[in-house]
C-alpha cells in the first residue's frame, strides 16, 4: 500500500496570514516528498477559507519546482465547474510543466455553498451527471480531434491542446461512494477514491465492497486503483491521542456547518461554533473521532493501516487537514515517516 498527503491552506480565523498557510502548505508536501510519500493531493474550492484552493493546478505546477518525486494529484477538481475543453487543456499543460507527475483526481463536488455561486440552481444530482460527461470527454480530446454533442457541452471537433505528456493522459480518479459512481469508474478506465464519513471501519469495508463489486460487473477492463483517504493523527502518548481527537472534532463540526450551508459566512469564514454547539453535535464526538478515524499512537495507527491493506486499498492518502497548528500537523507527519511507514516497506 502506497502514502500520499492530502492538504490545503487551512484558515479557520481571520488573524491568520494567508503567505504563510501558503508557506506551510509548501513545507508539509516536502517533508512528504523527502519521507517517501507516493503523492500529494490537493483539491478545488471557491469561496471558503475553510480550504483555500482555487486552481489546484497552480499550486502543483509550484510544488513540481519544490518537490523531487512525488507524484502531483487533483484531490479534486470540481467538474460542474469546468468545461471539457480547458479542464482537458490546463491538465495536460500541467502533466508538461510537472514532466508526467500528474494525476486528475475528479468529483461532483460536496458543497451547495460553491454551487450557489457558481451555478446557482444546480443540485447534486445535475453535477453528478455533469461530471459523467466531462469525463469522457476530457479522455477523448487528450486522443486527438473529437466532436461532442452531450446534454451540457456541445462543441465542434477540437482536440487538447497541448496533448499531456504522459501516454493516455494523466490517471483519472473518480470520487465515489455510491455504486453507480464506482460503475460509471471502472467502466470509463478510472481510479477510485473513497472517503468514510462518519462510519469508520464499517464504511471503509462497504466501500470496498462496492469497488469489488463493480470490478465483477466489468471483468474485461483492468482492475483500477483504489484510494483511501482518511483524517489521520500519529500522536506521541496517550494525552496526545485524547488531544488529537478533540481537534479534529472541532474540525468535523466546522465541515458540517459548511456542508449544512445554514450559518452565516463573513469573509470566507463561517461563523464560529461555540464550544456548546460542538458539545451538542448529534453524532460528531471526540469519541467518535478516535473510533472512526485513525487517530493514535504508531502502534495503533500501524494496526489500523494494515487492516486497510488487507482489504485490498492500493493507496492511503493521510488528510492532514485539521485546523492544528502547523507545529502539531508537522510533528504527526514526521511520527507517520519514521515510525508507521517502515512497517509497510
């Protein structure tokens, strides 16, 4: 099982300077790179300092320039937000200037908040169906000249321009939960990346399950890759374990404020929770924090992974996205590098 880091400039408050969240976004994908990571994944979003990312292609094309090996990921770009054409033209232009590190990691997308704004009036189920154009279509121009005539884009023959370097085009990821997003991967040649909600290892299981039973469902096309990606924690003690846990509930409270889209939102930030509004969250606990995620000790984190690894995961990707200091996110990154990894080479 390959590693690979997922992170964004996280701002949770308007103090915050956001050069150096930049800063500090750079530094954790070196300590990845120089660790042995397999990849970096970032993602797209407008509009929310909750993660600040735009362009993802901007901040891979730095990182080339700043990295050595790791591969370059789209943890993912939004298809209702892009057309076929440029999203096939920026990727390959990227896949150039980063000399075949990149990987195009593509969801529906998961907040109304940056629907509203920009496609009001679009719901999941449209962006869904969006993205099961787009994709093929970006597959088709990065062959050559291709005409397209879709629900949502239509255009004379056009082809890529530039094509990618990388023969084929950049691996495709496809975000999935349900099984007719896993079908609709397998079927068009794409990867798989998964991410448990509020589930654990439940989850992670059923979504396996549905991977497998896609593959079964197309047995003449190659069994695709499939990624894990889980907020992750390595902490040095047991109070630190305890202290991991309460971060990243706080953390999962602000993600579902963002995700209910009912709070009012001032300056990219949303305003805050009360200590009484995490407190009273139906589901969302320190408890459950550590039970569902993968929050502890080396030891424990090594026995979580491995089970992951037994179920078939190719790639774990660990979030560090957590609203920790930047202090407390590097240490658990350099604890995962030297004291879990060894135990999977």
């Amino acid at each position: 099982m390959k590693f690979s880091l997922f992170v964004h400039m996280e701002r949770i408050n308007p103090a915050q300077d956001q050069q150096q969240l930049y800063d500090e976004f750079i530094a954790l994908s070196q300590i990845a790179d120089r660790g042995g990571f397999h990849a970096v994944w970032t993602g797209e979003h407008h509009g929310m300092n909750f993660t600040i990312a735009p362009n993802p292609f901007l901040n891979l094309v730095d990182l080339a320039n700043k990295t050595q090996n790791v591969r370059l990921g789209t943890g993912t770009v939004i298809a209702p937000f892009w057309h076929p054409i440029r999203l096939a033209g920026e990727a390959a232009m990227t896949d150039l200037i980063t000399q075949g590190r990149l990987d195009l990691g593509v969801a529906r997308g998961a907040y109304f908040f940056e629907y509203e704004r920009m496609l009001p009036g679009m719901d999941a189920w449209e962006a869904g169906q969006r993205m099961r154009e787009l994709i093929p279509a970006v597959q088709n121009l990065w062959k050559g000249d291709y005409t397209h005539e879709g629900e949502f884009y239509q255009f004379p023959k056009t082809t890529s321009a530039p094509l990618p370097l990388q023969q084929d085009g950049p691996p495709i990821w496809v975000a999935a939960r349900d099984p007719n997003s896993h079908e609709f991967a397998v079927a068009n040649g794409c990867n798989v990346q998964v991410t448990p909600l509020w589930k654990g290892d439940e989850e992670i299981r059923d979504l396996m399950s549905k991977f497998n039973d896609a593959c079964a469902k197309f047995p003449d096309q190659p069994r695709p890759k499939i990624m894990l990606l889980q907020h992750t924690y390595v902490a040095s003690d047991a109070e630190d374990v305890a202290l991991g846990a309460q971060e990243l509930n706080r953390f999962y409270n602000y993600f579902g404020a963002w995700f209910m889209n009912k709070r009012e939102i001032e300056m990219g930030l949303i305003d805050p929770l009360s200590d009484e509004d995490i407190a009273n969250h139906p589901f969302y606990s320190p408890e459950a924090m550590e039970r569902d995620l993968v929050i502890g000790t080396p030891d424990t984190v090594i026995k979580r992974l491995k089970g992951y690894e037994e179920l078939g995961y190719d790639e774990y990707s660990f979030w560090i996205d957590s609203s920790m200091s930047f202090e407390r996110k590097k240490a658990s990154l350099e604890r995962f590098i030297t004291d879990v990894m060894p135990a999977f080479q």
